[in-house]
C-alpha cells in the first residue's frame, strides 16, 4: 500500500477525504483484498487513516494525531532527507527530553555511571570515523536517559535513533568529530563537577547553536 501512502504524502489526498471501497481499491490497485485490508490496517496504525466501522475509511489529519512512525514515514517519503522544519522540530525535542534526563539525573546518578558516561564522550575523541563518532555519541545520550530512572526515556530515545544519527553525521561532515566530542565532552564536565544546572544550559547552548546559531545543521 505504499502507493496509497505516497498519495497521501504528496496531498492527492487530502486530509478528510472518503477512501473508496475496499473492493473498489482491489480492484483499481490489481491486488486482493485482503491486501487491501491489511494495508488499510497497518496506514491506520501509522497514523494516516481514520477507519469508522459501517461508515467508510478517511485520511487522517497526520501531522496532528501521528506517530513516530508516521514521521519515519514522512522522512522516507522524502527520500530519507530531512528538511528544515523537521530538524528544527527533532532538536527542538531532544533539548527537552535531554533537559529532562539531566533533571532526573540530579536525582540519582552515581560518580560510576558518570565515569561510564565520561568512557563514552572520549570515545567519540578517539574516533577515526564519523560513523564510530556517532555511535559513541548515541551510547551516551542512551546511558544518559537510562540513569535518569525514567522506564520511558531509553526507549524515546532509542525510537530516534536513526533520526539522530542522521543528524550528528550531518553535523561532523560540516564541522568535524572534534566538534561533536567538545560539545559532549563540555556536557560530561558539568555533571562530573554535579553541576546540574549548568549541565542543562549546556546541553541547551549546543542543541539552539545547531539550530540557529553559530553551528547550524539545516539552511
């Protein structure tokens, strides 16, 4: 059904609009229609179909009731770039729910978990690829979410993870690994000092410059 997806996609679809029949589809489509209706089913669950039993099938409203893998979709539909305003919305997040980790984490980290954090940033230091420099990268955000005690952060986090990587390696291809490990490494020196606050203005100052600062990743 990715055909039905793209036309929505691409606005030959619009929002609230009545899907023909389930045969009608089969037939148009050159498929059965279990196909159909599985494909139905599964574009519901993404978040771009509205099914009403004994009604009719709608396209949904999916920039405001999606999912995460209605954004995957959106992303895919895009041939896997992202745009501006999808940037800007991804950082835009991570400086929230980074805040939050950091919050939660004055909490109750422990001098061994931010030595394990510390193990990560230089990693990225030492790191002779973009690819290896954003896997240390994202193994310390996800150690970071996990010693904040929130069950949800980890996996938040680890739903981003391609998303994210994506980002970073935009990121070292314009201003380098060495960049990337100075901004974690900043991070890692404020909470080994137990400087909480100063570990979210930190994270904050990185995450805006890359949005519309000195460091941006997105014209």
């Amino acid at each position: 059904m990715k055909e039905l997806e793209s036309m929505i996609l691409s606005g030959r679809l619009p929002v609230g609009t009545q899907l023909p029949s389930e045969r009608e589809l089969a037939t148009s489509m050159q498929v059965s229609r279990a196909v159909v209706n599985a494909g139905i089913s599964e574009l519901a669950r993404k978040g771009f179909l509205l099914i009403h039993p004994r009604v009719g099938t709608f396209v949904a409203d999916y920039r405001r009731d999606g999912t995460i893998e209605t954004f995957l979709s959106i992303v895919s539909y895009n041939g896997g770039n992202l745009r501006g305003e999808e940037v800007r919305s991804i950082l835009e997040l991570r400086i929230a729910l980074d805040t939050l980790a950091v919050e939660l984490c004055a909490k109750r980290i422990t001098d061994s978990e931010i030595a394990q954090l510390r193990e990560s940033a230089e990693c990225i230091g030492t790191s002779q690829t973009p690819d290896d420099a954003v896997l240390y990268a994202f193994a310390f955000q996800h150690q970071l979410a996990f010693f904040s005690g929130n069950a949800l952060l980890p996996i938040i986090f680890s739903s981003f993870k391609s998303i994210t990587r994506t980002l970073w390696l935009r990121f070292c291809s314009l201003y380098g690994i060495s960049a990337l490990y100075e901004n974690t490494s900043a991070l890692c020196n404020k909470l080994e000092e137990h400087d909480f606050s100063g570990a979210v203005n930190c994270l904050t100052s990185t995450l805006q410059n890359t949005i519309q600062g000195d460091k941006p990743i997105y014209y």
